[in-house]
C-alpha cells in the first residue's frame, strides 16, 4: 500500500491573491472555487463509502479494504484493462489524516488558481496532474496498490509556483515554497509513500501551467492553453502503458 500526504499552505493566500480585475473576469460573488468543492466533496463521498466498506483501521489509515481494491492503482489492474484506476485511484484515500491534509491543500490551492486560472481550465490542470501522478506511480511502483490526491495536490502547488514566478515573485521566498519543500521531504523522507506519484504530478502541473499563463502564447496560441493538459492525460496513459 502507498498513500499520499501533504502539510499546510502557510501564507500561500496572501502570495496568490488575485487582484480584483481577475476576480471579475472570472466569478461573480459566492461563485469562487466551485470546482474545488465539488473535487472536495467527491473525495468525502467516496471517504465514507469506504469507511462504510467495514474498514476499522479506515478512519487513520493502515488497513485496506474491497473499496481499495476497486479503486487502487495498480500495474495488475491496468494490464486487464482497467484503466479508469488511473483516474479513480485520485479520489481513494487510505486514513482520516490522509484524506485530511489532501483536502486542506487543495482547499487553499484551489481557491488561489481557480479564480485566476478560470473553471475550465483548473479542471483540465487538476486532472493532468492527477494522470501524471498516476503514471509516476506505475513507473516507480508498478506492483504497489496506490491511491490518494497528492498527485494532483502536487500539481497544484506547483503550478502557484509558476503562477508567482511568471507575476515576478520568487516562490522559494514565499510560504508557497516552503510548503513545496517541506511536502519533497516528506515525499523521500517517509517509507510507504507514492514518490513517483508525487513528483508526476509536480512535473506536470508546472508543464501545464506555464503554457497555460506563459504571456506570448497566451496571445499568439491562445488555444495552447488549452490543449496542454489534454497533451498531458494522453500522454499520461501512454506512457504508463509503456511501462507495462
């Protein structure tokens, strides 16, 4: 079993604040970060549908159940064919403080990008990095039942990187970029967790995003933007079938 975890975006808002012009390009009031919490809520549906699989050691972590199997990543199940577990694999989470410190993140995160990025295309990135974690995870564990959002968490966090950089701030100076780091050294420091699923969706979360925001294509292939994350999920499975 390998699980995801991340730690707390501290001072992320304040560096990735969108100014009110983006506000108004994009959302209306109450409207902010609708897709973030639809993402939220189906990770709390299918968090509860596996506590109520009869999992004792669910609410933690350390134990799995048949929802596990359904839903894991793992090269077993791809090589029959399953390769929804490339997508499904995203929303299963193995504890309470897995899905705990998943979902803090891309609650912090994803009201930062959504707004500046807009619905669409913060959906397209999402999913991106979320295949890109899961074809890191089949490169660096093919064997390993694996699941959790941090794939795309990962992703996210990088792409505010690149959102900073390209708005003239330097993450690495930013909480932003202390939490990136922190989350790397948790990735190789603790045994059990997806590294490649990790660093999958870091990589193509920053690919995405800085086509997405990239100033010139932005005016001269204004289409770019959003066929990139398509690129990305295509290319996800493509390479996660070459692994096999």
């Amino acid at each position: 079993m390998q699980a995801d975890i991340g730690s707390r975006c501290v001072g992320c808002v304040r560096e990735l604040q969108p100014n009110l012009r983006t506000r108004a390009r994009f959302w209306n009031a109450g409207q902010q970060g609708v897709v973030t919490r639809i993402l939220i809520s189906i990770n709390a549906l299918v968090f509860m549908w596996i506590i109520a699989g009869g999992s004792q050691g669910s609410l933690m972590g350390g134990t799995i159940n048949q929802h596990h199997v359904d839903l894991g990543l793992a090269g077993v199940f791809l090589r029959q064919g399953e390769w929804y577990r490339m997508v499904s694999a995203g929303f299963l989470h193995f504890g309470l403080f897995h899905i705990g410190m998943n979902m803090l993140l891309l609650y912090q995160l994803g009201n930062l990008l959504e707004p500046i990025l807009g619905r669409g295309k913060f959906t397209l990135l999402y999913f991106a990095a979320l295949v890109g974690g899961s074809a890191g995870a089949i490169i660096s564990s093919p064997n390993g039942l694996t699941g959790g959002a941090s794939g795309a968490v990962f992703g996210l966090m990088t792409a505010a990187a690149v959102v900073l950089h390209q708005r003239g701030i330097n993450p690495m100076q930013t909480g932003l970029g202390a939490t990136l780091v922190l989350n790397l050294v948790i990735t190789f420091a603790i045994p059990g967790i997806s590294v490649g699923g990790h660093v999958g969706g870091a990589l193509v979360g920053a690919a995405v995003s800085w086509v997405m925001v990239e100033p010139n294509w932005k005016r001269s292939m204004p289409w770019l933007s959003w066929a990139a994350p398509v690129i990305a999920i295509v290319g996800a499975f493509f390479v996660a079938n070459m692994t096999l």
